[in-house]
C-alpha cells in the first residue's frame, strides 16, 4: 500500500524539463567570454529586479498619460511617446531572454509566452501608428498602446508572490487563468454582441422614450438628427462634436450600463 501511495505521488509530480540547447550554440562568438557574463546576468536575479522597476516606473507613465488625456492637457503626447519607449524596452528583454535561453526553454514558460505576444503586438501597434494617415483615428491617435501596456503590467501581480500573506492567493489566481480564459473569451464575445445590438437598436428606443422629457433643446435635437444611432456607421455624425468627442466609442461601452 505505501509504495502504491508512492507511486501516485511520482504521478502527480512535475518534473522539471531540461534545458534544450540554443539554436544559437552552433556560433563560436556565443562561447564567448561577453557572451556568457551577458547570459548570467540576464538569467540573474538582478536583470529581474530591474524589470520590475521598469514596469513600475511605467505604471507611473501610465497614470500620469491618462490623467493628462482626462484633463485634456498637451503635455499628454509627450508621454504618449515616453510609453513608446517602453514598448521597445520590452522588446529588447524579450531578446535578451530568448538569446539567453533559446527560444524553447523561454517559450516553455507562460509568463514568457504572454510577454511575448504582449510585446510583438505592441510593437506592430506602435508600427501601425506611425505609419497611419491621420484619417484612420483608432489607428494614428496612439491611445489604444496604453491599455496593451496596462496588460503588460500584470506582470506587476508577480511581485506579490514575495509577500508571504499574499503568495498563496496569487499562486491560486495564476493557476486558474489559463483554465477561465474560454470562458472569459466567450463572455467577452457576448458582450460584444450584445453592446453591438444596443447601439444600433436599443439606444433609440432609450432616447425616444426615457430622455425627451428634461433634456435639453440642443440634445433633443441632436436625437432627432440621428435617430438615436450613436455609432461610428451612421454619416449623419460624421463633422460632429459627438465624434470629435469619441461618443460613437462610448456608447458602445455605455450600452452595459444602461441597459444591464
């Protein structure tokens, strides 16, 4: 019976994998003396601590750009392209680990594997964005890299792992992502629908039958125009304030909360 009970726990373990070696074993220079300090250093404690510090310092970047987009400020572009160059910091860890590891022993790990993804969309966004006309707004405005950096700092939930009264929750919590995340996926695709069908039909029967009676005349006439349909398919909004403003974007997201 015990070594029955034994033999399910060797089951149960997980054996750790061997390194496979690097594709880029086959050239001399990566032997080298600097090659191999440079490989040390990077699997180091130390080039982890100042990775977090790079991520928080972007957190900061982050509220400092959004706060100056919510106060309408100029100074936000400034910091638009501070986070630029955190994108492209990322993008030189990521090499630095995949030249140290090899690109399989760095795939081998999911929270390489979501930096990664992260990392390449970001820098195909920031592509994306500067090579845009000005006439494709989602585009060329930039804003849309802050959320996929905001994603990039979940990396941040990591650092919780050293405080002990947290280690166990967060353990729990990264386990149980890759397990929710076709649920989460479908109830995002859910709620795009829904949101979807809201804009083009529920707004209007909104407006028409709950607003009219203490909005003001500017508004009621802005309904009237059209037709309740706030999004970025009607013409009718086209040269508006409304879309100067994003109104199109946010009653997309305002449909959850209105109509619940």
């Amino acid at each position: 019976m015990d070594e029955f009970t034994d033999l399910c726990n060797a089951i149960g373990l997980r054996f750790q994998k061997e390194d496979v070696p690097s594709l880029f074993e086959r050239f001399q220079i990566y032997r080298s003396p600097v090659s191999e300090n440079l490989k040390a250093f990077v699997r180091g404690p130390k080039f982890g601590y100042i990775i977090s510090f790079i991520l928080i310092l972007n957190l900061f970047a982050v509220i400092i750009e959004t706060t100056l987009d919510i106060a309408n400020n100029s100074g936000q572009k400034v910091w638009q392209e501070v986070e630029f160059v955190f994108g492209w910091i990322y993008v030189l860890e990521m090499a630095l680990k995949v030249y140290s590891f090899g690109f399989e022993n760095y795939w081998r790990d999911g929270q390489n594997r979501f930096d990664f993804l992260i990392t390449w969309i970001i820098v195909i966004g920031e592509t994306v964005t500067f090579a845009s006309p000005d006439e494709f707004y989602f585009f060329s405005n930039g804003e849309w890299i802050r959320y996929l950096l905001l994603a990039r700092l979940l990396r941040l939930i990591r650092l919780l792992m050293h405080v002990r009264s947290y280690r166990a929750f967060v353990a729990t919590f990264l386990t149980l992502i890759p397990s929710l995340m076709p649920y989460l996926g479908t109830i995002f695709c859910v709620l795009c629908i829904y949101c979807s069908i809201g804009v083009q039909v529920l707004w209007i029967f909104y407006f028409h039958l709950h607003l009219p009676a203490y909005l003001d005349f500017q508004m009621q006439h802005s309904i009237e125009i059209f037709g309740g349909i706030v999004n970025a398919g009607n013409p009718a909004l086209e040269a508006t304030e409304l879309t100067d403003d994003e109104y199109p974007f946010l009653s997309f997201l305002y449909t959850l909360l209105v109509f619940p």
